[in-house]
C-alpha cells in the first residue's frame, strides 16, 4: 500500500489523516494532510529544513505534539513545509520538515491552522497491517 494522506470532514474543523506502511510514514503523511489544509503541499520549495523534537505518554499524544510542533514553527517561522522525516524511538519522535519562507502570493493560504485537537485522535493499525495516524485540527 502506498503511503498517502486525506482529509475527512468534521463540522467547521478538518479531519487529517496519514496512512502508511509504517508509523513514522503514516505521521508524515498526516503532517502532509495538515500542509493540504492551508495550501498545495506542491506550491512549497524543500529548501531549507527545521529539527523537531517531541515526546509523549503515548502514540496518539505524540501525533498531537508532532503536529502542533508543526503550527508552532510554521507561526515563529513564518514558513511551510512540503517534506517531512520522522523517526519514531518509543515515545520520542525526532524529525526533519523542509520548506521555505510564506509568500502570499505564491503559496495562496487558504487558511490558518491553529492547532491540533483530540477529536477523533487515532495512531493504530488498520486490518490490512498499514497505520493509520489521524486527528482533527483547529482552523
């Protein structure tokens, strides 16, 4: 199965969802889910790349941690990213999001995404063995 992301409807919020192969895969999939919602993850150059760090209790808080991480430097920033690398040790995440500086003009926001939520929060895998990394997010 091929490593992809969706969104899915949740009254005035929006439903990411990364599905993949692996974990880390399906985390980088929902932080893609995530850049879809604000622009074309296609507009956004890989050009220069932040570290990111998190930790938490457990698979479906750290999905939380990793995402908001995401808003956070995308707001101190002033940046997007179209390119994640996520290793996953236990309960500790550590990654890498590439991107480059916002430009109005080119990337065309469409909204501001102000955090990720616990609503409908799910890291698991799916009956085909795939994982499924999914929660809704505050815009």
């Amino acid at each position: 199965m091929p490593a992809q992301w969706e969104h899915f409807e949740h009254g005035a919020d929006i439903g990411v969802r990364g599905i993949a192969t692996s974990k880390a895969g399906a985390f980088e999939q929902a932080a893609l889910a995530l850049m879809a919602v604000i622009t074309e993850p296609g507009r956004v150059t890989a050009r220069d790349t932040v570290a990111i760090d998190c930790q938490a209790a457990d698979d479906e808080l750290l999905l939380v941690a990793w995402l908001n991480a995401l808003v956070y430097e995308m707001a101190v920033r002033h940046m997007l990213f179209s390119r994640f690398y996520v290793a996953i040790d236990g309960l500790r995440l550590h990654a890498t999001a590439a991107g480059e500086l916002l430009s109005r003009e080119r990337h065309q926001p469409a909204v501001e995404v102000k955090g990720a939520t616990f609503t409908a929060l799910r890291v698991a895998r799916t009956d085909n063995g795939a994982w499924l990394a999914q929660t809704v997010v505050d815009v």
